[in-house]
C-alpha cells in the first residue's frame, strides 16, 4: 500500500459513517488511519492508501508514519451510546478517554484540526434519561476538547449530528425498518 505525505486519523471507521467518509476520502487521495475494533475484520475489506489500527497500537503507528508523513488532521466518529453495555467505565472510555489520547496525538503531531462528533441527544434542551451517561461524556468531551485545543493551538470542531441514514445503514434503524 502506497501512503501519501498527508494523512487523517479517522476513528470509528467501520462504522456507518465512517465507511461512508473512507469512501469519500479515497476519492480525493487522501490517506488514512483507520481505527476500529475488530483489524482483522476490516483489514479483509482493505483501501487503498487506508491503514487499519486498533486503539492499542494507534500510538505506535503514528509515530511510526511521522518519519515520512504528516498528520494533518483527525476525525472522531468512535462512540458508545450505552445501549448494549450497563458500564459507566465503558461509556467515558469510549467518549472522553479514547478521543483525548487522540487529541493528545494531534497536538503532539501538530494536526490542524480535530473534528469530534455529536448528536442531537446532547442538545442542552433534550434530557433524555435513559441517555444520561452518553450525553453527559458527549458534553465533557466537547468541553475539555475545545480547552484543552485553544491550549495547543489546534481547531476543535464539535460537528452535531441529526438522523443519519443512507445506503448500508443497519437493518433495526428507523429508515429502513419502515
């Protein structure tokens, strides 16, 4: 695999979203580091200039690529709604621990940019209970990252997202369940 001198750090990339944007950001030549759960699984379903890496080795492989390449920026789709886990633990790993050892990584690296993303459960207005420790890490996260961001120099975007849905999306999902 041939990885260009500019790279973005994307996590969550197996996911909906995250499939769709390596999609999108072969198309326009840029490489990528793509963080999942499962390597092997997605290493099977390999792009060009994309590199699969779990949160283990993300470390390790950056470092390991700041000899010939820069890192320019980083997406953070990763997340844990709770819904299949009762683990609080879990919830801030995913939410708040996890994407600021990434922030940390696009300091260190000199990223431009770090893009994190939100949804509409985060709004200050919506209370949803049975959401509570997914919103209350989202909000955290938002907070220590635009902070922690102005600090170092780097653009923190927090990108809010609506209902996403599409081609792929998950049978049990509202669209494509009706």
């Amino acid at each position: 695999m041939t990885f260009l001198k500019e790279y973005v750090i994307v996590s969550g990339a197996s996911g909906f979203i995250g499939k769709h944007l390596l999609e999108a950001l072969k198309k326009s030549g840029i490489s990528v580091v793509a963080i999942t759960r499962d390597v092997i699984k997605n290493n099977s379903n390999a792009l060009a200039n994309v590199r699969w890496c779990s949160w283990d080795n993300i470390e390790l492989l950056v470092e390991e690529l700041s000899i010939d390449s820069a890192l320019i920026g980083i997406i953070h789709l990763a997340t844990e709604y709770g819904h299949k886990t009762s683990s609080l633990i879990n919830i801030e790993d995913a939410n708040v621990i996890k994407p600021l050892k990434l922030l940390d990584l696009a300091i260190k690296y000199r990223a431009d940019i770090f893009l994190n993303t939100d949804s509409f459960f985060a709004k200050k207005d919506f209370n949803y209970q049975h959401m509570r420790p997914y919103i209350i890490t989202k909000r955290h996260f938002d907070e220590i990252g635009h902070y922690y961001a102005n600090m170092h120099d780097i653009s923190f975007v927090n990108m809010r997202l609506e209902h996403v849905y599409g081609p792929g999306d998950g049978e049990n999902k509202f669209i494509p369940y009706i």
